[in-house]
C-alpha cells in the first residue's frame, strides 16, 4: 500500500460552495478543481490512498476549525485557522508539522507527501516533519513564486511587505524536495538545481466528464471565466467585442478583479455596449454548463510576459473538454501538440482579438463544433486524470524505492 498526504488550500465541493454563499468571495474554485481532479485520480490507482491536508483561507471567524468529511471517496482534514495575519501561518506550519506525524504514525507501508507549494505554511509544515520521519515529498509547482502576485492589487503596506518577504522565502523552500511536478519544462529549468526525478503535467481533465447541455445557447456566447485583470489581457478582449462586426454575440465573464477595479470598467462598457455581461462568481458546475452551452472560449493572456513560460492555465484544459472551442493565445508553456485541437489568435491587441474572433464566426457552426469534439477526444485520451495520477503515483513509487 502507498499511502499519500497531499498539503493543499484545496477543500470539497459542499465546503467551498458554502464558503462562495456565505462570503460572495471565489475560495479557489480553480485550485480546488485541479487539485480534487488529481486527488480522484490518485485514489483510482491499485494499492494507494490519499489524504489531503487542508489549510484555507477562511476570514468569516476569527477562530475557524471544520470537521473531516469523505467526499467522492477521499479524506479532507481541515486544520484550524486563526485569522489573524502572521500569526495564522504560524499556527497552520504548527498544526501540518503535528498532523503529519499523526498521520505517519497511523499508516503502515510505503508513504509519500505531495506538497502543493502556494499552501505555504501547510506545506513547509508537512515537508519538515517528513524529512524528521525519512519521508520522501514531491512539490506540485504550478505557477513560480514571484510570478502570480502581479495580480494583487492591495493599497494594505503589511500586506505589501509580507508579500516581498514570502517571495524569496518561497523561492528558497522551492529546493528542498525529494522530486517535483511541473506544468511546464522550463520550470524545471529554473527550480530543479539537484536535478531530482520529476515529471511535466501541464494538467489534466474529469475521465468522466459528461455533457449536460449540446444545444448553444442564443444569442452566440464568446465566454471566459479567469482572473479580470488588465494583464492577462481581458480589457483588449473586451475591446475587441466592442469592435466585432457580429451584432448577435454576448461576452460573458465570470471571475474576479483581485481588487484591481478592473470589474468598474467592464460595467463601463456594458453600459455602452449590452454584447458585454458580467456574471460575476458561479460554482464550478455553473461554469462548466455555461462552457458547454457557449459558442467559443476565449483565453486572452498576452504572451509577453515573463511568467507565462512557467504556466499552462488549467482553464485551457478545461476548456477543451467541454465540447465547445477554444481561441487562445500562443503560450509559451503549451505544448505544440495542443495547436491542432485550439484556434490561435494571431495578433495580442483589441484588433488582432476582434479580427480573429470574427473570422471564426464567419465560419460553418458544424465546423466550428467539429474543432470542439476533436479537442475534446485528444485531453480525454491523453490528459484524463486517471493516467495523469498514473505518472504521479510511478514517481512517487519510483523515488521510494530508490530510497531504500
């Protein structure tokens, strides 16, 4: 038996849609996906079961503690939260360091800890009572320190200063693991200076994801759902709505502005403009109904910046599952296999994103559904999360019995 503890903000679907009604606040629908995916996965596997070890982020009660619940076969342990700053991830690195002992000590056979590395004081926690015990870890790493803050927009000078601080802190925790995932090569590139055993997964999609609704919904939706903010390039996708030529479309946007403001300036042009609707936070099942019920999805990230060599946005996975389109940018840290399965945009400006969106319009609806279905078959038969987990769980195998 392989036992493994998996450190993670992730939580299960009933907590983090009783979180979403009680704060009107997104809890991390998308990490939570990503990581519920790999979690199922992982427990389909012959001869392993997982625990996730869960820190969140819960701000409605000063002091916070869930019970442990089972939700689709796997174990959620919640640890205790204090909201209080700096003292909340002293208290969540004390609780994962006693836990994880706990947990060694309950569970005969081979174990091994997955670290998802932005559950900072969860996973430093874990990593450093793993190595008292000779437990071997593994550091999921799916976007580089230093790289992600660019979307928080906060005017709080602790909340600016802890920030600096936790970059290269995080940066130096980076390098303490026995074996790594990445969703990009480059990533390896740059953290993985022991050159220890890893894999690139640059995510992966529901086995059994099914279709609620093959009927698009009128007018013609152009959908995305993500971070609403200038830099990852929805204000030229805005833009370029108001440019179409095609009078009987919507933009529907669903996510959050991370306080940057953005949100003001989509209202702005809806205002101006009815094509462009707001639609604010929904649960992960709303979202992908309104996936599959759409004309084309839309992932508008420029590729100029820096930190997209170190990415692959797990909407664009999810996106492709869902039957519907994908137009996206040429990220650097997609794989080339992927551009026969999307349309690419070819120009990154309000233009160049009308100008293409346009022309798919233009074309044959049958067409465009048979762009769907073929992306659709190529992540089922290649990125599932079952044969994902498969190379995690074969990692993890492999580097304990190198160990011994």
């Amino acid at each position: 038996m392989t036992n493994i503890l998996y450190s993670s903000m992730c939580c299960s679907t009933r907590l983090a849609n009783e979180v979403l009604e009680k704060t009107k606040q997104d809890p991390g629908f998308q990490i939570i996906k990503f990581t519920q995916l790999l979690l199922k996965g992982i427990n389909a596997q012959e001869g392993t079961m997982v625990t996730c070890l869960c820190g969140l982020r819960q701000k409605t009660k000063l002091f916070w503690h869930e019970k442990d619940e089972i939700e689709d076969s796997i174990k959620y342990h919640y640890l205790p939260t204090i909201s209080i700053m700096l003292i909340r991830q002293l208290f969540l690195y004390l609780c994962a360091f006693v836990y994880t002992i706990k947990w060694a000590i309950s569970h005969k056979g081979d174990k091994a800890i997955i670290c998802d590395i932005f559950a900072s004081s969860v996973s430093m926690g874990t990593r450093d009572a793993a190595k008292l015990l000779g437990i071997k870890t593994c550091a999921i790493i799916t976007d580089i320190p230093g790289q992600v803050v660019t979307t928080i927009n906060t005017k709080n000078p602790i909340l600016k200063l802890l920030l600096k601080i936790r970059t290269p802190i995080g940066k130096r925790n980076l390098h303490k693991y026995d074996s790594y995932i990445f969703l990009t090569q480059a990533m390896n590139e740059v953290i993985n200076k022991k050159g220890v055993p890893y894999i690139v997964m640059e995510g992966m999609v529901n086995n059994n994801e099914q279709l609620n609704n093959l009927n698009k919904q009128k007018p013609r939706i152009i959908f995305y759902a993500g971070a609403l903010v200038e830099q990852f390039g929805v204000k030229a996708l805005v833009d370029a709505i108001m440019l179409s030529k095609h009078q009987d479309i919507e933009l529907h946007l669903y996510g959050d502005d991370k306080k940057s403001g953005f949100i003001e300036y989509i209202k702005k042009c809806s205002d101006k403009d009815k094509r462009i609707v707001y639609k604010g936070i929904a649960k992960n099942e709303d979202i992908v109904r309104a996936e599959q019920a759409a004309t084309l999805l839309v992932n508008p990230r420029f590729t100029n910046q820096e930190f997209t060599k170190y990415s692959f946005p797990s909407k664009n996975m999810e996106y492709m599952v869902s039957n519907t389109p994908l137009l996206t940018t040429r990220l650097p840290g997609m794989p080339k296999e992927y551009n026969d399965y999307v349309y690419l945009f070819d120009e990154e400006t309000a233009e160049g994103y009308a100008k293409k969106i346009d022309e798919i319009l233009d074309l044959k609806p049958e067409l465009l559904q048979t762009k769907g279905t073929e992306a659709r078959q190529f992540v089922l038969e290649n990125k599932s999360n079952i044969k994902q987990a498969y190379r995690v769980v074969t990692l993890l195998r492999d580097v304990i019995k190198d160990a011994k």
